[in-house]
C-alpha cells in the first residue's frame, strides 16, 4: 500500500509539471519565428510581439473565473477543460490565415493556460499544505524553466524545416496527449468543493484584503515583469539590433534558462537553510544589481554584456518566485483555487499591463529592464519592518 501511495504520488507530480509547462511552452517555441509572423502577416514587429502579451493579459484575467471554478467543481475538471480549450486555440493560431484570428487564437489560448495554472498551483497547495508549498512551487518553476532551454531549439528546428505554422502544431499534440494523461491518471485533490456561488466578490476580497498575500503577490508580479521585458525585447535586441543568427540566439536563450533551472533547484535548499525572509531580500538585492550591470555594460552591439545581467536577474527571479508564491498561498485553505488565481492575475495581467504601459514610455530595451528591476527595490523596506518580520516568524512558529 505504501509502494502504491509513493507511486500516485509521483504520477501527481508529473501531471502538476505537465500542467505549468503549458503557459511557458506556448511563448518560447515560437520566439524565432515573431519576425516571420510578422513578414507572413504584412504587419509591424510590434504587432507581433503583442501576440506575447495578449496572450499573458488573457491568461492572467481568465484566473479571475478558472479560480473559483477550480473551487466549485474541483481542480480535475478545470485542468481537463483548460487544456482542451488550449489544444483548439493552438490548432486555430496553426490554420489562422490573417493576423485577427491569429490574435484571436492567442487570446483563447491564455484563457487555457490560465485553467492549467490554476489548476496545478491550488493542487499544490492542497497536497503539501501552506509551508511546504512555496518548496514544491520553486522545484515547478525550476521544470518550467526547462522550456525556455528547449523550446527556442526545438522552434527554431520546427520553424527552419517546416514553417513557423508547425510550432502551433506541435502545442496541439502536447495539448492532446496530456489531456489524454489527465483523463486517465489526474485525481481530485479539493479538501471539499465549494457550496456557495461560483463568482462572489467576497470570495476575491478575503484573497485581497490579505496583506501578506498581496504584498508577495505584487514580488511575484514584479519579478513576472522583469522575464516578460527580457522574453518580448530579447528576439529584436540580439536577432534585430546585434545581427546575430537565430541559432546563436537561442544559445543564449538557453544559457539563460538553464541558469534559471539550477537557482529554481536550489532556492528550496536556501529556504530550508535561511529562511523565506532571507530568500526574499537576496532575490529582490540581486535584481537591483543586475539593473545596475545592465545599465553600466550595455552598449549595443555585444551579445554578452546584455545577457550578463540577465543570468544575474534569472537568480533574482528564480529567489522571488518560488518563495513569495509559496508565501502568497499561505493564509489559504478552501479557497486556494481563488488565491491561486488572484495570483496568478496579477503575476501574468499585471506583469503585461506594466511592461506594455513602460514600452510606451521607454524605448530603449536596457533602460526599460533595468527600471523594471529598480521597482522591485521598494520591496526591502516591508521586508525589513517589524510588520514584515511577523509574517516569517509566524512560519517558523507553526
């Protein structure tokens, strides 16, 4: 019996890396080929790139109904239908023949991804509990971060032999053949399905009200805001500006990502060591620096000195995430499917509508990273506080 419990365990897990590798996979496979898009369409780069942050506006304001769904019926049956509903975008973004239905698709597709990510979040919350969550959270992040390594090779493969159409292609055949294991081997984990109406205000305001929830939410979100500049600018900074090939650019996509991996694994050992507070404050300071090295190396031209800092901000990053989500989620129970969403809203719309609002002030892609990053400095004062001590003495207690 105990075997047996050890193995559902795993197949869960598996099926939870399954179910956040949606959002990523459908952003990073098809990165090489935005210019082509682009091209294919007759419209301008910025236009394609918005392709990028509907997609993210649509699955952050999507988790604003996947939540409380998730609450009511369970997390089985949103993550069943939020992958169907992402299989029938990819398969639209695969046939569109001009670029209304191509962005059309991509917001269909968040509202997918979103179901997927809720789903999974409020599944780990209610398998290992308010403390050992924001462990499992970062080990989630470290897979996700797997996609970002790959999935620009393989795009770049599927795009050079068969057209950028055959990156949406292959999310449809990732879509359907995880469905197929969720169908078969995803169990219910909800403690008990809400009774009460599916969207009620006061179900979102008890998430909001919450100030360790929205204090680590907005983390999660400024560090949300720092990848997404660096993921929509680095295609036209690197391919663009600095002429390098699309092989050699997703190298350094690739580098990067890995450097994320190896920080997602091993912020869970640091939390164990140091503590939250700790993980926290080392990830906000890190992205400070990393904004300082941005602004004082670039120059243009050289592919290294933009990714430097980079590298630098993915440790930032991978500290913030995994540890404020955790934080986030806390304070919740039964309604880990709203917190979960609320989070991710602000994680992914609120990540687009500040890096949209910015790129219309700033141009330039370092200065508009960097000052990204410095907004994340205002963060140490509440760390620092008495108010904010409470919150991880409080942990340590329990």
């Amino acid at each position: 019996m105990k075997g047996q419990a050890v193995s559902s365990g795993k197949i869960q897990f598996i099926l939870l890396v399954l179910l956040v590798l949606f959002s990523p996979l459908a952003i990073d496979i098809y990165l090489p080929a935005l210019s082509l898009i682009s091209e294919t369409f007759h419209v301008e780069q910025s236009l394609a790139k918005s392709t990028i942050s509907l997609f993210l506006f649509s699955m952050g304001i999507g988790q604003i109904f996947a939540g409380p769904l998730a609450d009511k019926y369970g997390r089985r049956a949103v993550a069943i239908a939020g992958v169907g509903i992402y299989a029938m975008s990819a398969l639209l973004a695969w046939s569109a023949q001009s670029m209304e239905l191509m962005l059309l698709s991509r917001l269909t597709q968040g509202l997918g991804a979103c179901a997927t990510s809720v789903a999974a979040f409020a599944t780990v919350r209610d398998l290992f509990g308010p403390q050992k969550s924001g462990r499992i959270i970062s080990y989630l992040n470290g897979a996700i971060c797997f996609i970002p390594a790959l999935a620009p090779i393989l795009g770049s493969w599927l795009t050079q032999t068969f057209g950028w159409r055959a990156n949406f292609c292959f999310m449809t055949i990732f879509a359907v053949s995880v469905w197929s294991f969720l169908w078969l081997y995803m169990k219910e984990t909800a403690p008990c399905l809400s009774k009460a109406p599916v969207f009620k205000f006061q179900r979102y305001w008890d998430v909001i009200r919450n100030p360790m929830f929205l204090f680590h939410a907005i983390l999660c979100q400024m560090a949300m805001a720092v990848v997404l500049a660096y993921v929509t600018c680095a295609p036209f900074v690197l391919m663009g500006d600095m002429g390098i090939s699309m092989g050699n650019f997703t190298n350094w996509f690739a580098i990067n990502a890995i450097v994320n991996i190896l920080a997602c694994l091993f912020v869970p050992r640091l939390m164990d060591w140091c503590g939250v507070r700790f993980v926290l404050v080392l990830g906000v300071v890190t992205l400070l620096v990393a904004g300082v090295m941005l602004l004082a190396l670039y120059d243009g031209t050289t592919p290294i000195r933009f990714m430097v800092p980079i590298f630098v901000s993915s440790v930032g990053f991978a500290s913030i995430l995994g540890a404020a989500a955790g934080k986030a989620l806390e304070p919740f129970g039964d309604k880990a499917g709203t917190a979960a969403a609320m989070l991710g809203l602000l994680q992914m719309s609120g990540s687009g509508f500040l890096v949209w609002m910015m790129q219309s002030v700033i141009i330039e892609p370092q200065f508009l990273i960097a000052t990204i990053m410095f907004m994340t400095g205002p963060a140490l004062f509440i760390l620092l506080s008495k108010t904010g001590q409470t919150w991880y003495l409080r942990s340590l207690q329990t």
